[in-house]
C-alpha cells in the first residue's frame, strides 16, 4: 500500500510482455510459454510492494478460435507459474470482443483500465501500464496512467511507429528491466 492507502499497482498487458506472442493467438496452455524474465519480474515487484494486474484483450474468444474454459486454463498456467517464482498475479481482466464489436473494453478503449480502477477503488494517475503495442500505451494514457513500453513482442515495432511520428514513451527491453527501474523508482531507459 501507499501513503494514499491505494495498492502501488502496476498493470501489464498479457501477450508480448509477459509471454510469447502468436499471430495465430495463444488458445490453449500448452501454446503460452513466459518470456524469459518475465515471471522474476512479477515477484520482484511483489517483494517490494507491487500489486500486479493483467489486463488483456482476447479476441480470439469472439473469434471462436477458443473458449472461456481455455482461457480460463491458460491464466490459471500462467499463475502457477509467478507462484513458482514467488510471485502473484492478483487481477486479471480481458475484453472478449471481437475488434469490430465497438466496445468500450478493447484496448486501446480504456475499459480494462477503468474495471480495474474500480475494482481497486483508486484512481489509474500515475500508475505504470506495460505493454508492447500501441494500443496498451493509448489505454493507459486515456486513464493518465504512466505509460511503458517494452521491446518483446510487438515492441519494437511500436517504438519505430512512434519514433518515426515523433513520439516517445518510456522504453525498457523487457519486463525484467521495466521491473527494476519501477523498484528503484527510476524513469530511466528512455529511448
């Protein structure tokens, strides 16, 4: 907890960041493998603090391409597996909906974000939003989230987009090293 009796959260998108991406999505256990360094980073910053919070967008399941049961299955192997570091997953929220759907939860829509910040009974200001694509930086800055990116996934594309507008965000290789720098409480590792 904070001063403010709010969690010190930090929200990470799901795939690309905590895990392999797939083009072909991940839809079943068996496809989700964790980045290297992922899983550490989780409870690196539960050990000093950190609540950590998934937010996801699953559009495979309105694509029928999975089921909730299977979804339900892979975050429950991706849980067991930040235990086995030490670690813990203690949210997880994903938007359903197919990107045509129009709804409100599809990142970049700050839905997930809202869901949480009610959840948490806090406000999102300030608070660290990790994620690979632009979309996760668009639904954290639509909240006033403070926005990271990490170079896994489609991380290095997104930097390129937004270097070649002009833009910039705060920019870690991977997990591990967004971790670190939140634990030292340093905005360090801009690009």
């Amino acid at each position: 907890m904070n001063g403010t009796g709010a969690p010190k959260l930090v929200v990470l998108d799901r795939d690309g960041v905590l895990n392999y991406d797939s083009d072909g999505f991940i839809k079943s256990p068996a496809e989700w493998r964790p980045i290297d360094g992922s899983l550490d980073a989780i409870a690196l910053l539960n050990r000093h603090g950190f609540t950590v919070a998934v937010a996801s967008n699953q559009s495979g399941l309105a694509r029928q391409l999975f089921d909730r049961r299977a979804l339900d299955a892979i975050h429950r192997k991706m849980r067991r597996a930040v235990q086995k570091t030490g670690g813990r997953i203690d949210r997880i929220v994903c938007c359903p909906h197919h990107p045509d759907d129009g709804c409100d939860c599809r990142k970049p829509a700050p839905g997930l974000l809202r869901r949480l910040a009610r959840h948490y009974r806090m406000s999102l200001e300030g608070v660290p939003a990790v994620g690979d694509a632009e979309r996760d930086l668009a639904a954290a800055a639509a909240v006033g989230a403070r926005p990271i990116l990490v170079l896994t996934g489609k991380g290095r594309a997104t930097r390129d987009a937004l270097a070649r507008r002009g833009e910039h965000v705060e920019t870690y290789a991977d997990l591990r090293a967004a971790a670190a720098a939140l634990v030292a409480g340093r905005a360090q590792g801009r690009h």
